[in-house]
C-alpha cells in the first residue's frame, strides 16, 4: 500500500512538475515571437524597411543562441528553479523597457530589450527541458519532452494570434509589457508544480571541463545540434514572414493574416508531442526514424508552397508544413539527452539549443535581405528549400542515439 501510494505521488509530482514548466514556457515563447505578428505596423510608424525591422524578432532570437550554452553550464552548477524564477523577473523588466522605448519611438532602446529578452527566454526554455528531463524516466523522455516542446508552438501561436488583438486594442508598443507581465502567473503555476515533484539523480556532482568538452565533440550531439539549426531556420521563416507574405502579396488584412499565420506553429501541439509517443511507444526509444520523417514531408512541401498563391491552398499547405517540420523538434531534445550522462545534460540540452536558436535567428534576417534587394520572396524561398534538402541528407547520415544512464558515450 505504501508503495502503491508512494508510486501515485511521484507520478502526480512529475505531471505536476511538466504542466507548471509548460505553462512558464508558454508564455515565454509567446512573448518571444509576438512582435513577427505586428511587424507591418512597426515599419510604418517607426519608418524602417523589411531587413531592419526584422531585427526586433531576429535579435532575441541571436542573444538566445548566444548566451544559451553558457546559461547549460549555470544550471549544471548551480539550480534549475534560481535560474527560472530570475530570468522570469528579467523577461517582466524587459517588456516594460521595451513598451516605454516603442512608445518613444527609440529603435535602438527597443532592439536593446528585446536582446535582454532572448537571453532570459532561453534560460526558462532550457531549464524547463532539463527538469522534465529529469523528472520522467528514460522510457518516458521522448513522450514527456514531446509534451514539453508544444509549448513553444502554443506559445508562439498566442503570440501571432493576440498581438494584432492586443494592439488593436491598446497599440502595438503595449504588446510589449502585457507578453512579459504574462509570465508572473505563469511562475507561480510552475512554482506550484516543481514543489511536488520528485528528480532523478544527477550523475555525479557538478561537470568537470573534460566531460563538458565531450559533449561539444558528441558525435550525436552534433549531428542534432545540426539538424536543429535547419528544422528552427524552417520553423523561423514561416512564422516571421508568412504574416506580411500573406498580407502583402495575398491580399489578407493584417489581422487575418496573423490569425492564419498562427495555425502553422499550432500544428506543434500535435506533432511535437506525437513524435515523443511514436518514438518511445511504436520504436522502442529510436528518434532517427521520427527525424527522418519529418524531413521527407517537409523537402516538398517547402519547394511547392512559395508557388501557391490561392488562399485555401496554401493554407492547407502551411498546416501540412507546420506538422512535419515540428515533428522533429520535440525529438532533438531526447536524441542529444539520450547521448550524454546527467551531469552534463544541461550543457547538451543547451548546446543544441543555441545551435537550434541560431538557425531562428539567421533566417528571418537572411530573408529579410533577400526580399528586400530583389522585392520578392522567391530567393528567400528558395534558401528554405535548399536548408530542407539538406536537412535530409543529414537525418540520412545520423546516428541513432540510445539512452546511456549515467555513462556519457564516446563520440
């Protein structure tokens, strides 16, 4: 009985533990995107042009990359919850820096908070996935961290969705404080949940310099920190530039356009999670063949959707798109957790998000310089395509990667 009961408990404490970091994540990542949904606003009223403007979604996305490997060290020595609740007041203190400096019209001030934006963003996004990491058993990380990883489609799709609502509203630079005030409640939800659950062991005590350099060699982790870089350049471009694609070249008001534009990384809370089940369920723990996938649907779908140009069409299209190539993001984070011991699963989770967030950041800007110098999206869809293509080779060419326990494999 008592087993029993002590069974109940731990399994209430790590759903308990995944629904709090999923809420904080949530509202993190829909604070991160929200301003792709306001962007034809921004550059009437600020007078800039598609490459700088893009700079307001691109540079959060640049200091995550930057800053995030770092941040997997912190929390490997240090604690995942500290690193969560101050970045959660940082994320509160920038939104409202950035209200005030759109309000005054200050592009630089405002590119500024956004940086300081990405570095807390991804503080919360690589604690949360090393705490379900270290929540759930080794048969459970592809469902627990699939689950996990929706939140950054929900999140980013409230962020389309409700920052032209917003700013219908109250206008656009309120945007900014009301995404980052959101994150208080989310805290408090997370607070709640990580008080009940129950961690696994770290393997060992905190990582020495060897074995954080074995994990930036890992064999498994590059190649996933690689394929990350592509599915996030993909995963990017749709969400930053479809709402002004849709609004300029297909005739869709600003608003419908966001609304539409939201749907594509909706799609995640089917496929990310579904890629954690399948995975741990149907392949007995194999993460390739979800991969590879992903990566077989999408190829075609990006060569075919930049010649689509009926509206119902193509937005069947951009759901097809936002399934598969969501499909392989919720399985990065268990392939690169798989390979490397406790102790240092922060710091690979991290890597591979940095990786991940620099094919984010890259993309909208290198569109963005592509559609401005040729006044078409052709060429930027035409980098997409060739990021997809390569994207398969790769996920041909992996390795598999197995859970290791508390043994980090040699590359």
């Amino acid at each position: 009985m008592v087993s029993a009961q002590a069974s109940s408990n731990s399994r209430r404490g790590q759903w308990g533990c995944l629904v709090g970091i999923w809420c904080l994540s949530f509202f993190a990542n829909a604070a991160l995107l929200f301003p792709a949904s306001i962007i034809p606003r921004m550059m009437t009223d600020l007078t800039v042009g598609p490459a700088t403007v893009v700079w307001v979604v691109s540079v959060a996305y640049a200091t995550y990359a930057a800053s995030n490997v770092l941040v997997g060290v912190i929390i490997d020595w240090t604690s995942d919850v500290t690193v969560a609740v101050g970045a959660t007041f940082l994320l509160v203190g920038a939104g409202i820096w950035g209200w005030t400096a759109a309000r005054r019209g200050d592009f630089t001030s405002l590119l500024a908070s956004r940086a300081v934006s990405g570095v807390v963003i991804g503080a919360i996004w690589t604690t949360g996935a090393n705490l379900v990491g270290r929540t759930f058993p080794s048969d459970q990380q592809g469902i627990s961290l699939g689950l996990f990883t929706a939140s950054a489609p929900a999140g980013l799709a409230a962020g389309q969705f409700f920052g032209p609502v917003l700013a219908n509203q109250w206008g656009w630079p309120a945007d900014f404080a009301i995404f980052s005030l959101l994150n208080v409640p989310g805290l408090a939800v997370f607070l709640l949940g990580y008080r009940r659950a129950v961690f696994q062991g770290r393997s060992g005590s905190s990582p020495q310099l060897r074995e954080l350099g074995t994990v930036l060699t890992h064999r498994s982790v590059l190649y996933g920190c690689t394929m990350g870089f592509i599915a996030y350049s993909l995963f990017l471009f749709f969400n930053s530039w479809m709402p002004t694609y849709l609004s300029n070249h297909i005739g869709l008001s600003v608003a419908k356009s966001g609304i539409f534009t939201a749907l594509f990384p909706a799609m995640g809370l089917v496929s990310r999670a579904g890629g954690g089940i399948i995975s741990d369920r149907l392949l007995d723990g194999r993460r390739l063949p979800v991969i590879r996938l992903s990566f077989v649907v999408s190829f075609p779908i990006v060569v075919v959707i930049g010649f689509v140009h009926i509206v119902l069409p193509l937005l069947v299209l951009l759901l097809i798109a936002g399934f598969a190539v969501q499909l392989s993001i919720g399985i990065f984070y268990s392939y690169v957790r798989d390979a490397v011991a406790e102790n240092v699963s922060g710091t690979a989770l991290a890597l591979l998000t940095s990786a991940s967030l620099t094919g984010a950041f890259l993309s909208p800007v290198i569109a963005g310089v592509l559609i401005e110098r040729t006044d078409s999206f052709t060429t930027a869809f035409a980098y997409m395509i060739l990021l997809s293509a390569f994207g398969l080779v790769l996920a041909w060419n992996a390795p598999e990667s197995t859970a290791v326990g508390s043994t980090l494999r040699e590359s």
